[in-house]
C-alpha cells in the first residue's frame, strides 16, 4: 500500500470516530485486528472491537482535533497524533465517578496496515491527567 493510501485509510478511521460512525471504523479494520487498549489489555478481532466500541459511548463522547498522520515509507505503519476532546457521560467500572465532566488531553494511535486494511490499533494516553481532569470536574 502506498504512503498516501493509507494516510487516506487511517484518516477514513479518525473521521469515522469522529462522526461516531462504529461501522465505518470496523470497515477499515481486517476480521482479525489486535487492538491494544491503553494500559489494559489486547483484544483480537472485530466483534471484540465493536463491544468495545459500544461501552465507550455510553460512558464518553469523544472528538478528536489537530490531527497530524504520519506514514513510514512502505505504508504499513502509521501513526496519529491528536487532541482528544471528550465529556464523561456515565461512571466507567474503575474509575471516578462521572457528572459530565470535560477533558481535554493528548493522545495518539499507532496503527499496522495489511492488505489495504488496518490490522492493529495501539491506543496511547495519559490516563493519569485523565484521572486528574475529571476528578477537578
């Protein structure tokens, strides 16, 4: 795949994010994707992603900005960098109690891309400022 088709995959990715479109994420994923959630554990395949997905809305609602997309040169691992803009909606099991609290804090993906489709996603944050932004509420 080349740098530009999959620059154009993981921003086809983020947008669908954005629009909180779960199936237009699960598109660009291969059936068996690892996904590595931040400071837990790896999941593989879709149907897990899609539970996943699935409990993160009813507990946030997340938007990601300044989103810069980098690519190494065979076009099979990429990165994102961004801004996560969210408000806590319900109570996630483990953490503090949720109030619509917002937050704002960096974070990134990494991402492997096989046969035109991404085969993993790495989630990166700070769950520590996190903890702290809603906390302060």
């Amino acid at each position: 795949m080349s740098r530009d088709d999959t620059i154009a995959l993981v921003r086809r990715y983020l947008d669908a994010f954005n629009a909180k479109d779960s199936d237009g994420m699960l598109a660009c994923l291969t059936e068996d994707v690892a996904h590595d959630i931040n400071q837990g554990e790896r999941e593989i395949g879709k149907e897990k992603f899609r539970w996943f997905n699935a409990r993160m809305s009813r507990h946030y609602d997340e938007e990601l900005g300044d989103i810069a997309i980098m690519v190494n040169e065979g076009g099979n691992r990429a990165a994102a960098e961004f801004t996560v803009r969210g408000t806590y909606l319900s109570t996630d099991e483990g953490l503090p109690e949720a109030n619509g609290q917002r937050y704002s804090l960096p974070a990134g993906i990494f991402f492997e891309v096989d046969d035109a489709l991404i085969s993993r996603v790495t989630m990166c944050y700070n769950l520590t400022d996190w903890i702290a932004q809603v906390k302060a509420g």
